[in-house]
C-alpha cells in the first residue's frame, strides 16, 4: 500500500517507477503519519467542532483550548488527505469526512478511529514478536479497563454499517425463538436479526469487560427485553444455560481467527451440541485460501490478528472439516457488499 508518497508531478512519478525513490522510507514514517493525523483530528475534537461549521485555525484553537501552531498543521495535513477542505484561510469537513468522521452521522466510524491508537504498541512492538513468537493481546484487559469501552463502541460503529444487511440474508429456520451470539460483543448483529424476526430473542455470550458495555449499548437502543447478555469465555463457557433446550440459531462472528485450530474445531463440536436439529450456525470471518495471493488488506489483517491474540488465519478447507467432524453440513457462501473480503459462511445441524 503506497499510502506514504504520491508523486506531485510527472518527474517525480518517473523518478517512483524507475525507483529512484527510497520507498520503504517513506512507508516507515508515512503509515505511522496517516494513522495519528486522523486519529488526533478525531480525539482533539476538531472533526466534531468541524462538523458542526467552518472554522479558521485560530478559531478552532480557542474553541477547543489547543495550541494554534499545530492545530494548523494538523488541518494542513487533513486538507492533503482530503479530509477537510480549506477556503479562505476557513477549515470544513470534506463531504467523505462528513459521512464517515461527524460524531451525528448515521455511518460515522469516529470513536474506532479514535479507538485505533490502541493498536500503536501492538505494531511498534512488531519486531519483537517476530524475534519470539510473542503477541500483545488484548482480550487478557480487566474487565473494568476502559480499553474495552473504545472497543466495544468502535465495533459497534462498523457492525451497524452491515448489521442490516446480515439479517437481510441470513437465513434462519422459520419462526426462529432463540439465538446465540458468540463473542457477540456489542450485541449489534443479535439486535438485528431480531428486529427481523418478530418472535425472537437472543443471548450473547462474551468475556465480562465486553458484555458490560454490550448491556449499555443494547439498553440505550431499547432491546434489553430481545438481546440478553451472559458473561464467559467462548472456549470454555457452557454453550446452553441450564435448563435451556438449545438454541434455532447461532452465530459466530470474527471469532474464529483469534482461535488455534484445536480451540475452534472444539468450538464447533460445542455449537452443534446446543443447536437444535436444523439449527442454523452463522461465521463471519476472513478464510484464506493458500496459494492464492491476497490483497495488502487481508495480509494485515492476518499479522494483526498474531499480534492481537497469537493467533493465524484459517482456511475454508479448515471450516469445511471443522463442519464436518461437528456434524454440521457444508457452508454455503453468503457475500456483503458491505464487508469486502469478509463472507458470510451459512451451515446446518442435520436433523439425523
């Protein structure tokens, strides 16, 4: 991804292709410059201020009691990336800006980009992981850390964005009554499978530090009478609460890869148990075939999930026997346009 440096004018784009430029250096300095320029526009408050009208530097500088000097380095830097556009001497969010970084915007992802800088150690500490195979992690955080706040509201932001769209297509059994979501966090995609299905109600089972801001979450929306929360560790929690007869549905969404290949395949045994016959079991996540060649996205996303949880991406032949020795038919392939390179994997519990 050269992201870092754009040639300004036709020698220097000459200069890149005969490669007379040290690329790699300005990938050094500009990901690192890409990634605190919009998520300081973000936490400082300027691409709220802007959202809510134009502004000089100054302006902007007194409104939110920053220093002027690099608040107009930073609006500088947000024009260039064409996140704000600049008149006058007079500084506004750009039309994607608005869409995506206004804090009232249906589609704004502001607090996960705020909530990205989480990830800086994780990254910076890379050449140590590689050295010994160690990884950060994040989900060992206490339950009471306020990381899991940016979290689970950062998530939140980008699950509506595809939440609808998911309950559009997947299929449940008719008349689903009960679902489970997974490691369902911020509860998004259970509140709107049931906002579809009238006659359904849902669990979501996640670590303690998740599902308490999950529970806020779904109150504020009004759902706490549809969407439940139970607190436990995907790998080790019972599946079905005592006294529970299973479940029509499950999901399990962007789990699977923060697992090793023992720890899923035990998970999959565990979700057949606790469907009922026919049931229906939802993943989302990022299967890669091997050999084939992958875009820059899906490369990162992989070493990203290493760093967060140790763990490495899986392939569909991996699901497919997971399936399988579970019990479970094939998956059949649902795509999102709202998530590219992520599908949705559909499967059953036979009812033999």
């Amino acid at each position: 991804m050269r992201l870092a440096l754009r040639a300004a004018n036709p020698v220097e784009w000459l200069a890149l292709r005969a490669g007379f430029v040290p690329v790699a250096a300005a990938d050094a300095w500009g990901g690192m410059a890409l990634s605190g320029i919009v998520i300081a526009a973000v936490r400082t408050g300027i691409t709220a201020r802007l959202a809510a009208g134009h502004a000089t530097a100054p302006q902007l500088a007194a409104d939110l009691g920053l220093d002027p000097l690099p608040t107009r380095l930073l609006l500088d830097c947000l024009r260039s990336g064409g996140h704000v556009t600049e008149r006058s001497g007079r500084y506004r969010l750009s039309a994607s800006a608005r869409r995506w970084l206004d804090p009232a915007s249906p589609l704004s992802v502001a607090t996960y980009v705020a909530g990205a800088a989480d990830y800086w150690p994780w990254w910076s500490g890379l050449d140590e992981a590689v050295r010994t195979g160690s990884s950060g992690g994040s989900h060992g955080a206490r339950p009471d850390d306020p990381y899991w706040r940016r979290y689970i509201t950062g998530q939140r932001e980008l699950a509506r964005l595809s939440a609808a769209e998911v309950a559009k297509k997947l299929p449940l059994p008719g008349r689903p009554r009960t679902l489970l979501d997974i490691g369902g966090g911020h509860g998004g995609y259970a509140a709107a499978l049931c906002e579809r299905h009238p006659g359904l109600r849902a669990t979501v089972l996640d670590l303690p530090g998740s599902a308490a801001v999950g529970r806020e979450l779904i109150a504020a929306a009004g759902l706490s009478d549809r969407v439940a929360f139970r607190d436990g560790d995907a790998t080790k929690a019972d599946l079905v609460a005592e006294g529970d007869e299973g479940y029509d549905a499950v999901l399990c969404f962007n789990l699977v890869h923060h697992l090793a290949p023992g720890e899923a395949a035990a998970l999959f045994r565990r979700i057949a148990a606790a469907l009922r016959p026919g049931g229906t079991l939802a993943v989302l996540d990022v299967f890669a075939e091997p050999g084939r060649r992958a875009s820059a996205h899906a490369d990162m996303l992989a070493l990203f999930t290493y760093l967060s949880s140790g763990a490495r991406g899986h392939t569909p032949r991996d699901l497919a026997a997971w399936l399988r020795d579970a019990g479970l038919t094939p998956a059949k392939q649902i795509s999102l346009l709202r998530m590219p390179g992520l599908a949705l994997r559909v499967s059953t519990r036979k009812n033999t």
